[in-house]
C-alpha cells in the first residue's frame, strides 16, 4: 500500500513539474475538438402519430368483408418505398437542387435513413423524420423536418382512402374478361354434346324416344328454372308491399283521432324501412319521437281501434299464392332433375360411346360449374365496391400532428463540449506523465536508490529566494488563469448553443 501511495505521488508530482506542457496539451486538444463538435450539423426531428379505425360493419354483415388489417400494414410497409420517397423529395426542399436521376437516386436513398414508420399498437403509427443537412440553417432543417412528415402523413392517406378504387376497377374488367372466355368454352362445350348425341342416335336404345325424352326434360328444367326466378322476384316485391302497408285504417280528426294519426305514422315508419332507412336516420328518430307522442294521446282516447285494411288482407292472399307457387316450382325442379339423372344412366348401351359421353358430359359440368362461380365472384367484386365506394370502412385520424422541433435530436453538443473538455485534461496529463517516464530524472530518494541499488545519503531541498518564490507565485497566477480560461470559454460555448436553440424555437 505505502509502494502505491508513493508511485501516485511520484506521477502527480511529475504532473505537476510539467503543468505548463500539460496545459498547452489540454489548450490544443479543446480547440480542436471544439472544432470539430462545432462543425457538426444539427439534426432537428419531428414526430407525428395517426390512428386509423377499422370499422367495415356493413361488409361484415353482407359478407363480402376484406382484410382491412392486412392492406393498412401492406400500405405500412410500403409507405418508404422508392416511389413515395421520390413525392417527399419533390413536395418539399429536398428537390430544389436535385437536377438529375443521379442526384434523385442518392437524395432519396438518404431519405429513407431518416424516415421511420413505427406501429405502436394495431391501429395506432408513429411516423418520424430526421433533417441535419448542412446546406441549410437550423431553422430550415426544423422546418424540413416537419415538411417530410406532413407528406409523409399526405401519402398515407392516399394510400388507404383511395389506393384500392382503381385496383377494383382493374379487377372487374379483369374478370369480366375471364367470364367472356369461360362462356365461350361452355357454349363449346354445350354444342359438342349436342353434335355427339345426334351422331350416336343410332347407337342408344329408343331412338327418337329416350333422346326426346331428355331433350324434352332438359327444356321443361330450363323453363322451370326461368319461372322459379320470376317468382322469387313477385314475392320479394309483394313483401316490400306489404312491409309498406298499414294493416287497419283509422281516419285522423275524428274519433280515436290519435290512434288513426298513430296508424299512419306506424305506416311511414314501415315504408322507411322498407327503403333501406336505419334507425340513426334523422327522419327515422323524428317518427319514432312523433309516434311516442300519439302513443299517449291514443291512450286517454276511447273508440275503436281501427277497421282492418282490405289492401293489406288482399296482400297476404297474394303472398300465400305466391308462396305456394314458389314451393310446387321447386318441388317439380327436384323432380325434372331427378328423371333427368335416370334417363341418362339409361341412355346408352354400348360402352364406348356410353363412355365419350360421360367425358363430354363430365367436360361439360366442370366448365358450367366453373362459370358459376366466377359469376358469383364477379358478383360479389362489384358490390364490394360498390360498399366501399358509398361508405369508406377506414377512418383515418391524425392523434398528433406533426412537432415542430425545438431542439436539435443530434448531437448532445453540451455533452460532447464537456467531453471534449475532459479529454483535452486527460490528454494534457497523460501527456506530462509519459514525458515524466522517459526523462531520467528521480523525484524520491526511494527511488533513486531502488533504480541504483546503493544506499543514498540524503538529498538537499529547494531554496528559493525572495525574487524567486515572488516569481512562481506569478507563474502560478498565470497557469491557474489560463486553466480557468478552459472552463471559461466551455461555458462561453454551452451559452452560445442554447442561444442558438433559443433562435430555432
């Protein structure tokens, strides 16, 4: 311990004997770091968040919903592609001094550095950019920065309000040509099976019977099929009469005045609904709240309740028509069906032909039953866009808009002035104690006698004069001015930073 406490005091000692070399270090090494931090850019960076709520109900409930999840972190990922990198660029400062493909090229590789797009929850991003350009004042960059996230929130919103309309466009026509196609090789299809069986009559039993019979069930199916969509269609229209028709009738005015008043608003709520109207519809909510009202007075009147409406009784009688309709014509449809099934299991005798029928008629099934679901999927394309062209499932809000910076993000300037300060100290020190180890020079008695080996007899100390000793005093006032000076322009250097954050804010 007493060998360690010595070898300090021998180092600070020959610190100390070389302060000044120490202190032109410590001056040399500060300047030019200070140099360097102060050629540093400033970084201004500005933060916006945007909350986007999925509320696609009406698709849910008609069951042609997409995955709107999926598209936003589709959009989200894409959202610092090339391209949008390429509008930011030319919508803002950024593009003023690009000239060429190269210049774009590089500006908008240097973009993507500094743009970040972060997903903090499902529905919830955070979208950030950096400036520190050194073409331009710290202000600029304050304001660059701030620019680029705007845009950035700009095309985001493109991306999701209005990027999919001409992309459902594309895929109707897509598929639109796709049926054209299809109905082609059915039509094919259709009349190769036709040309066969004429060309094998001669080959089935019954000729002109069974063939006929099949023939003249095919036709029967055809139009049962025609007559079951006509009265699906009169009976869903005789239900919208009817939803639209108030079962009794009461005059307003006279007796049970309110109850007739109260029948006819029953009657306009049923016709409101009947168009398709919610219940969140203002005309909606203002019958609602009129017929609370009548439902009170109806309730202090006497009299009858109303007489039964003719018009709606003749509409039940012509819904159960149509219904009984509708259930023989699908029963007969099961029926042709079947017996069509059987004539054709018994149509054919010999087994080449029986067996280039079923692959004409199996040919023939696959390709109707392709064309039906691609007519369904067209379908269901083009009201989807329809839904979405209406009422947009994606409401897109901004939480926070973009920060306008008031600080540099980098660098911590105040840091690196101390750090640099400190660094010029320990430069300047260290610098003192390696001259200090290579000189051969001894600051102890100890010391001299273990580098020796012989015994050492004494040692004689410093006398100073009065002149000398007033001498280092100066030179000590000096030196403890010029190390004061360090701390002095290092605070010079953090008040003049913070005026300058000061200028930006």
């Amino acid at each position: 311990m007493t060998n360690i406490y010595e070898e300090v005091r021998i180092a600070l000692y020959g610190i100390w004997h070389r302060r000044w070399l120490a202190l032109g270090i410590a001056w040399v090494v500060c300047l030019l770091g200070w140099l360097v931090v102060a050629m540093v850019p400033n970084s201004y960076e500005s933060k916006a968040r945007i909350f986007v709520q999925i509320d696609d109900v009406l698709s849910d409930q008609i069951g042609i919903g997409g995955d709107r999840k999926r598209d936003i972190e589709r959009v989200r990922q894409t959202l610092t592609s090339s391209v949008n990198l390429e509008k930011v660029v030319r919508a803002t400062r950024l593009g003023d001094k690009v000239t060429s493909d190269k210049q774009m090229e590089g500006t908008v590789a240097g973009l993507g550095k500094t743009i970040k797009v972060v997903s903090q929850q499902d529905n919830l991003f955070e979208i950030s950019a950096t400036s520190g350009s050194r073409g331009y004042s710290d202000v600029d960059n304050a304001k660059l920065a701030q620019d680029i996230v705007q845009k950035m929130i700009d095309i985001f919103r493109e991306e999701n309000l209005a990027g999919g309309r001409g992309e459902m466009t594309d895929t109707l026509a897509f598929m639109d040509q796709q049926l054209q196609d299809r109905q082609k090789d059915l039509e094919a299809a259709e009349q190769k099976r036709q040309e066969f069986e004429s060309k094998n009559a001669a080959l089935m039993p019954g000729t002109g019977g069974l063939t006929g019979k099949i023939e003249g069930a095919r036709a029967e199916l055809r139009g049962v099929e025609s007559d079951l969509l006509a009265a699906q269609s009169a009976l869903a229209a005789i239900n919208g009469q009817l939803s639209g028709t108030p079962p009794t009738l009461m005059i307003p005015g006279a007796a049970g005045g309110a109850r007739g008043a109260l029948a006819q608003a029953q009657a306009d709520l049923s016709a409101m609904r009947a168009r398709g109207l919610t219940d969140s519809h203002p005309d909606v909510q203002a019958i609602k709240s009129q017929m609370a009202g009548l439902s009170r007075q109806a309730a202090g009147e006497g009299g009858p309740v109303g007489t039964p409406n003719p018009a709606y009784i003749s509409l039940q009688s012509i819904k159960a028509d149509r219904d009984a309709s509708l259930i023989a014509l699908q029963s007969r449809k099961g029926s042709l069906q079947q017996e069509i099934a059987q004539l054709s299991a018994q149509q054919y005798s010999e087994p080449g032909v029986a067996a280039e029928a079923s692959r004409i008629n199996r040919d023939y099934d696959v390709l109707k039953e392709q064309y039906d679901k691609l007519l369904r999927d067209r379908e269901q394309l083009r009201l989807r866009g329809q839904v979405e062209s209406e009422r947009n499932a994606v409401k897109f809000e901004v939480i926070d808009p973009p920060t306008t910076p008031r600080s540099p993000s980098a660098p911590d300037r105040p840091m690196l002035l101390a750090l640099v300060l400190v660094a010029g100290l320990v430069a300047g020190c260290g610098t003192a104690f390696a001259v200090g180890q290579l000189r051969s020079s001894y600051s102890t008695t100890g010391q001299l006698e273990r580098a020796t080996g012989l015994p050492v007899i004494g040692s004689v100390s410093l006398t100073m004069t009065r002149g000398e000793r007033s001498e280092y005093w100066r030179h000590l006032k000096w030196f403890a001015g010029a190390t004061a000076a360090l701390a002095v322009v290092l605070a010079l250097l953090m008040a003049l930073e913070f005026m300058k954050r000061g200028m930006v804010a």
